[in-house]
C-alpha cells in the first residue's frame, strides 16, 4: 500500500475545531526543554479538546521511529540516546499542569536491548511521587521479550496498553516490522507477569479490513486477557502514508462496542474519532 496523494473528504461526525491559540501557548512552552508528545507527532485529532483540559500523552525516548509504520506519522530514522533526565522533566510538567491522569507513550526503540522498558520504568516511577498522579503506559512490541515487560510492570502503571491497532491480513502491509500473534502474546503475557494489571489495546478501522475480520480481531484481543478497548476511525494524517479505505459511520461504531461488551470487555470505548489515549481516565479500574 502506498500513499493516496490526496485526502479522503471527511463526514461532518469526522471534523472537530482546532486547538485555540492561548491553549496551545500554555502547553508548548512547558515542552522547550526537548520533551513530545504523542498529540502533535501523529497529528491526533482530539489534540484541542485534551489539551483545552490540560491533559496530554506524552512521547518518551525521543521523537524518531526505528520502525515505519505506513498509518503513522512519527519520523523514523536513527533516534537519540535517552535523555537520563526525562523522568524529572515530565514530572515537572505534569505538576505545573496540575494532571491527575497521565499517558506515556514512546517510539518503537529496537536499537535498546530492551526496547526502552527501563526508561518506562523511572518514568512511571517519578510520576507516581506526584500526589494522586495516575499512570497508564502505551508500550511498542519490546520484540517479544517478556524479561521487557515485567521491567514495565516493576513500575506500577495503572493501566498498561499494547496496541494491536489492524487486523492479521493487513499487518504485513500496515505494520512490516510488526507481528499479529506476537503482540497478541505481549498482550496475554501481562497478565501472565500480574493477573490483577488492567491491561488495555486499541484497533484503527478503515484500512481495508473486511467486517469479519475485524470481529476476529476483537475477539482475539479478549482472549489474551485485554480489560479494556478502544475501536477508532484511522485518518490518514500525511499524502505519504496509507489512505482511507473506508468511513465507518457512527452506527457501525456503536455495533461494534455492543459486539466487545458482549464478549466480556470490562470498558469499551468505540466511536469515530476515539483514539487509545483519548478520554483515558475514564477507562480506569475502580
């Protein structure tokens, strides 16, 4: 699959306003120290909203990709050595903006040999000193290593997510560097590490996955013990990666949620502009 070079014409339930001015003026200011987030990298849709109640995800371990995606707009190429003092600079940022539910999130780091799991580590750690100050992680693959994840969990992230993010047919075209079963695996060996650890994943649609694909999808994802999932229209954010294939209407969002509540997720959340980190504090175990 190769770029489309134009965009798909976006439904009215598709369009959402732009950040204002003054919000983007608080945030940006707090991030000159080389710190990013994960909102302007992949060009989030839900950027304004977020951060108009000053929350947001922020992207660890660099802004530059060791793998290519072909949905997702983060640079790739050869990425920095990690920053020793990233935990103390989030930590700072979280308490000038006063969040109560943070998301950490980072770029795929297979040139680490584990992946960026300790960086992940001190982040959530220096965090929870915060009062209050709840954590949920979004990691990469970790290339399948278990020793990675339980590094993670030795932090104590309240919800710990992997995305799948497509269907098995696609990920050879969609995620190359990716592979279905072993993020199923990475997903399942959470719970394997902690039962009782909220684990969480999320799925794009409109890439070109037919409707029974996407039913296996989700139903996979509920048998590697995942409590929590989010269901999202993909949007090509760049002419240079894969288009649109197709708009799924709100109807279908809201068939597909009934669908993951009946197979026994303990939180859904489906509709066409949810992203994995979008609203994620609701998604939190009682």
């Amino acid at each position: 699959m190769t770029g489309t070079g134009k965009r798909t014409k976006r439904p009215p339930w598709l369009k959402v306003p732009l950040a204002r001015a003054e919000v983007v003026a608080r945030l940006k200011p707090l991030l000159a120290d080389g710190s990013h987030t994960i909102c302007e990298n992949a060009r989030c849709p839900n950027l304004g909203e977020c951060w108009e109640k000053g929350t947001a995800s922020f992207l660890i371990l660099g802004n530059r990709c060791t793998r290519k995606c072909r949905y997702c707009n983060v640079a790739n190429g050869s990425p920095s050595k990690p920053d020793s003092g990233e935990p103390e600079k989030l930590r700072h940022i979280v308490r000038k903006l006063g969040m109560q539910y943070v998301v950490i999130t980072s770029v795929s780091r297979d040139d680490l040999p584990d992946g960026g799991a300790e960086s992940f580590r001190k982040v959530i750690i220096a965090l929870k000193e915060l009062p209050g100050v709840k954590v949920e992680v979004l990691t990469p693959d970790f290339k399948g290593d278990r020793a990675a994840i339980a590094t993670v969990l030795k932090g104590g992230p309240h919800v710990y997510a992997h995305n799948l993010e497509t269907v098995e047919r696609l990920f050879p075209e969609i995620r190359p560097a990716g592979n279905y079963r072993r993020s199923l695996r990475h997903l399942k060996a959470i719970k394997g590490c902690k039962p009782d650890q909220a684990s969480k994943s999320g799925i794009m649609v409109g890439l070109g996955e037919t409707w029974a694909e996407l039913l296996r999808a989700i139903q996979d994802l509920r048998q590697a013990g995942v409590d929590i999932l989010s269901i999202g229209q993909y949007l090509q954010p760049s002419r240079d990666l894969v288009g649109v294939k197709k708009i799924y209407t709100p109807d279908a969002f809201a068939e597909l949620k009934l669908y993951a509540e009946r197979l026994g997720f303990k939180k859904v959340f489906s509709g066409p502009l949810v992203r994995s980190s979008f609203r994620a504090e609701e998604g939190l175990p009682a």
